[in-house]
C-alpha cells in the first residue's frame, strides 16, 4: 500500500482552472446530488458510465489527472475481490454463468459485486474531486450558508473539516510509523502465508502508536481552538461573503437537469 500517495487524499491544490473558482456551495449541492444518484440508481450501469463521463470532464476542467485515483483506491479494491470471492460461494441464485466441479459461478453475485465496486469508485472519486477543488475554508462557509447560519461556526460544518483534514494526517503519521518499525527490524512485506499471523503482529506496531498520535493531535487541535477563543455558533465577521455569480447558476442548473436526466430516464 503506498501510504504516500494515500496522505494526499483529501487535499486541496491551488489551481486557475473553472472549477476551482465555483461558489463553494455549487460544488457542495453537486457532490450531494451525486452521492444521491449513485446510492438510488443500484445495479444501472449506463447510469455509472454517464455519471462516470461527467466526472471525466470534471477533473479535465479542473486539471486533475484522473488516474491518480487508481492509485489511490486499490484497497478498496482488494476488499472488493474478497467480497466477491464470498459472494460466488455464499449466493448460488440468478443465472448460471461457469460450472466447474467444485463451484458454480451465477451471475447475481457478480454483478452485485460489480456493482459496489462501482460505487465505492464513484464515491470516492467524487468527495476526491470536491476536496481537490475546494479549500477547507470554503467547505465550512458553504455548509454554514446551505444551513442558514451565516457569519458562524456550526457543528456539522466542523465536523465535516475535522474529519476530512484528518484522513491524510493518519495516514502520513503511519507512513512515519512504519519507516521508524522498519529500521527497527519489522518486515510488513511477507507474502507467505506461514508468517501471516507474524504480520499480524507487527501491523499492530502501527496501530497502537497510530492511535496514540491521533488522540494527541486531536487534544492539540482544540486546546489551539481554546486558545483562539473559538466558539460554536457564536457570530463572526465575514471578509469575503459568498455571492451567486452568473456561472454558479448556470453550473447548477446544468447539473440539475442532468441528475434529472438520469433520475428519470435510466
């Protein structure tokens, strides 16, 4: 697993492109809507593949390369094959696809496998690109405006911030981790499944300090946010107040129709 390349999800980058100049909000709406069409339209793949071209030219637009998400998700991927291993063994209905002597291979559990993995593959490209464009800061005014709460801090908006932030961090501080177990003699490459449980071990030399370091950061975190006099929901003055620009409507109701295009036509 390569940790590095799992640090930088979630990470805004700066970039003049269309995108990245949006109303926060635009981008926010849009990844929702998203997430609601993955999660009704199950099992309809030509919905996949359009919404799939959509995001395609999303982060052309906004200058991402799109097969850094490949990377980054392989994973899921793996916990995907396993699930689908499971379900040829678990879930013998639907149409009968190979028959081998000690198994049959149907096509429910296939498709219903493939299924998820598409999924999580949209998913995970969608909040990827929505951070990509979006500054932290941006995240927490836009859910402060959706939620009516202008000029403050409200819960979910930070809660949200926390959590996003704090994926790379982890997974920075285990890459950290895992340099400083290996120069002491730990070995998290063996494939044989002889030493698995061995390996088991030694994943947890990164897990327990892993946990440690996130309970420190996160005590520091609001002992910073103490000390900064940071309350929530208390009213803040606004530098830059967020204001709907000509392209942020048409974006939306471009977006609008075509989530309505697939609702209701595929």
């Amino acid at each position: 697993m390569n940790l590095k390349r799992l640090s930088q999800m979630g990470i805004y980058s700066h970039e003049n492109s269309f995108i990245h100049k949006l109303d926060p909000r635009v981008k926010i709406l849009t990844m929702i809507l998203f997430i609601i069409l993955i999660l009704i339209k199950r099992h309809s793949f030509y919905a996949y593949f359009l919404i799939f071209i959509f995001l395609v030219v999303f982060s052309y637009v906004s200058k991402y390369n799109f097969l850094n998400i490949t990377a980054k998700i392989k994973v899921y991927m793996y916990i995907s094959f396993i699930l689908l291993f499971f379900n040829i063994f678990f879930m013998n209905t639907g149409k009968l696809l190979l028959d081998l002597k000690m198994i049959k291979i149907y096509d429910i559990p296939v498709l219903f496998t493939l299924n998820i993995m598409t999924q999580i593959f949209l998913l995970t490209t969608i909040t990827e690109l929505f951070t990509f464009t979006t500054k932290p800061s941006d995240i927490i005014k836009g859910l402060n405006y959706i939620l009516n709460k202008k000029r403050k801090n409200s819960e979910t908006s930070i809660y949200i911030m926390i959590s996003l932030q704090f994926i790379p961090i982890i997974f920075e501080e285990a890459g950290k981790i895992m340099k400083a177990q290996k120069s002491r003699g730990a070995d998290f490459s063996r494939k044989n499944i002889k030493q698995f449980l061995l390996n088991i071990k030694e994943i947890f030399l990164i897990i327990i300090p892993l946990f440690q370091l996130t309970l420190q950061k996160s005590n520091r975190m609001f002992e910073i946010m103490e000390v900064k006099n940071f309350i929530l929901n208390k009213e803040r003055t606004e530098y830059s107040p967020l204001k709907w620009k000509i392209k942020d409507i048409l974006t939306i109701i471009a977006v609008l129709l075509f989530f309505l295009f697939l609702l209701f036509f595929f």
